[in-house]
C-alpha cells in the first residue's frame, strides 16, 4: 500500500445538505440511561456488510483482521460540574469547561459554562460545594459564552474532592459510585475531558486481550472532549455553524503506528469520532501526500458529507443525536443513505442510544462492497 493521498470520500458538497436531511425520530425509552452490567456485553450494529448484522460488542475481534490498529483516546473525565451559590444566595451550577495552564507556577483558573437566575458580575465570588469560593474574572471563550474563574487551589484537585461526573443532559439521574467507574474508560490516563469518549465505553481487559490474541494492534492519543460535543447545530445551512473547539495531540509513537499499518496495506480504525477528528486534523496539517505527522493544539474540524478523509478506514462509534455535528459526521463517513438504514435499522432493534448505549462499526463509504 503506498502513502497517496486517499481519495474523497464523497463527492457531495455541506450545501447539498440541510439541517433536517440529519433528523431522525427516535423514542425516549431507547436513551439508555444506565451501562449495561459488563462493558462488553452491549450490543454492536455490524454496518460492514450489504446488511446491517446484529452483534454483541466482544464480537469485534472477528471483524478484524490481523495487522488492523485500533486507535483509542487516552482523555480522562473529570469531575467538572460543581453546585454553589453566590452571595445573594442564588444557587449556581458551574460546569469547567477547561483547565487553563499556569497551575505550575499557581496560577489556578479555568473556563465554566455558569447557570444561574441572573450571570454573577466579574469580582464578585461563588462559593461551591460549601468549600471554597471561585472568583469571576469576567466572560471567556468563543462568543464569551464562558465564564473565567480563579480558583484558590489546583483545579483538579478541587474538581476530584468537590466535583461531580459531568453526565451528559439526557441522562436524567444525578452521578453514583457506578457512574464515576463507568462513564470512564479503562485506560484513562490524561485528565481533561467533561465528556466521555463513548465508543471507548464498551472495552475491558478480557476484550482487550482478545484483540491482542487476534493480532489487531492499538496504539492512543488524546483529545480532550468539551461540553460543545453536546452543542446543538441552529443554522439550517450547515456551512454556517462554528464547531466548538477542543485541545488534541496526536505523539510520535501513534503517528508511526498508523503509518506502518497503511504501509503494511492494513486498517486503521478509530474508536470514537474524537479519534477520527484528531487523527484527520493532523492529517489536515501535514503535507499532501506525506504520512500524517505527530501535532497538537486546537480543533474545530468540521466533517461533514464531502470531506476527504486521509487516514481512518474504519470507524467504531456510538448513536448520536438527531441533527448532530457527530451525526453529520457518520453520515460522511460510510454515506448519507447509509446512515440512514443503520438508524431505521436500530431503532426498529430496540438498540440503546447515546452515551451508555450500543455501539456501530462502520467502513469508510469508498471502501464499502456490495
């Protein structure tokens, strides 16, 4: 296999799509609430073939071949929401969005999506979790949706001791033990996600050991999933919304992997649509026609139908939202009618959506047969 350019995945344009060509009716009752008892037991949608195929989740090491690697995201949620009050006594709820550098030299601030009956006034205090007060510095972040806060200690260290696991707004209950173990995946290592990145959910070690037996590699890089991955999309012309923006790196030793596993003419396959978004923005900032080179910093890439896809062959993902950015995403990856017949086909399986719920397997749409 040489390293040429992949070509298209489609040929399609974002103007050729609107907002409700995303939209799909899905009945409450499929948003899974809670994980299943053993992580790989959740049911997976086989989307590879001519027709969909129902499978169990610790099914995957037979859909691979040996020399395919699978790329993980190594993030770690933290404990980013914390409850509080102002002075006035108003209750505040404070999601961090991001830990801002500068805890080294004890500089202790961060980004917050704040809710509260009326936004509290820079200089003014919040006290959380009846523990320590946060000072509003003013308004952050794009479009200054975010509030910039100081705190009197290290951050993580106040998150892990106060906070509470950032679920996201579909899943109705407040955080237990079971969800600060399961909404995590078993290889964490890098704190800074409020998000979890859900494909990963449904591996455990016995799985892991299968995929190693079978001979499928897997290498990690990080990204830091944000709040925005919930962010709706409002404008019906999908080349006018702002994607959120998210910090990722992708290091050397995952960069030689991938590059040694499309050299050897196997597949890389992402596991979570913040995998391929990383692993597609550095391929975006390396030089045509060369392997993808280790990067970091910020992304705000936007996949839509038409986007040339340069690395990732494969693709294991969760159900996402209707009218979603990560809907937008699937559907330019194994192809908009595609997308479609996998939805209808699960929803009329009873599968379980969203973050705690089953998961699909895909092929990019130019490698699909039949």
């Amino acid at each position: 296999m040489t390293n040429q350019p992949t070509p298209p995945a489609r040929q399609d344009t974002p103007a050729e799509y609107a907002l409700a060509d995303f939209d799909f009716t899905l009945p409450p009752e499929l948003i899974a609430q809670q994980p299943t008892a053993e992580r790989s037991a959740s049911r997976l949608l086989d989307g590879t073939g001519a027709l969909p195929a129902d499978r169990v989740f610790r099914d995957l090491p037979a859909l691979l071949n040996p020399g395919d690697l699978l790329v993980f995201n190594d993030t770690r949620v933290i404990k980013a929401r914390l409850f509080g009050e102002k002075a006035t006594g108003g209750a505040v709820e404070a999601l961090v969005e991001r830990v801002l550098p500068g805890a080294d030299e004890g500089v202790y601030e961060v980004w917050a999506h704040l809710r509260a009956s009326k936004s509290p006034k820079p200089g003014s205090l919040v006290r959380f979790a009846d523990a320590f007060d946060a000072e509003v510095l003013g308004r952050a972040g794009p479009e200054e949706a975010l509030f910039h806060l100081r705190l009197p200690a290290p951050p993580l260290q106040l998150l892990e001791r106060h906070g509470h696991v950032p679920l996201p707004p579909y899943i109705t209950h407040a955080d237990t033990p079971v969800d600060e173990a399961r909404y995590q995946t078993v290889w964490a290592t890098r704190p800074g996600a409020v998000a979890a990145p859900t494909a990963s959910l449904h591996f455990d070690t016995a799985l892991l050991q299968a995929l190693a037996a079978r001979g499928v590699g897997h290498t990690t890089l990080t990204l830091h999933v944000g709040a925005g991955t919930f962010q709706p999309v409002r404008s019906d012309t999908l080349a006018e919304h702002r994607m959120h923006s998210e910090w990722f790196e992708v290091g050397a030793e995952a960069a030689l992997a991938v590059a040694r596993t499309r050299a050897a003419g196997h597949r890389v396959v992402a596991v979570g649509t913040t995998v391929l978004r990383a692993l597609e923005s550095a391929a975006v900032r390396s030089p045509p026609g060369a392997d993808m080179q280790p990067c970091s910093g910020e992304t705000d890439i936007f996949i839509t139908p038409g986007f040339h896809f340069r690395v990732v062959d494969r693709l294991v993902t969760n159900f996402h939202l209707p009218r979603s950015t990560l809907l937008m995403l699937v559907s330019a990856f194994t192809g908009h009618q595609q997308m479609h017949a996998l939805y209808r086909h699960a929803v009329e399986s009873r599968y379980r959506f969203f973050s705690y719920g089953d998961a699909m397997l895909l092929d990019r749409v130019d490698n699909q047969k039949g």
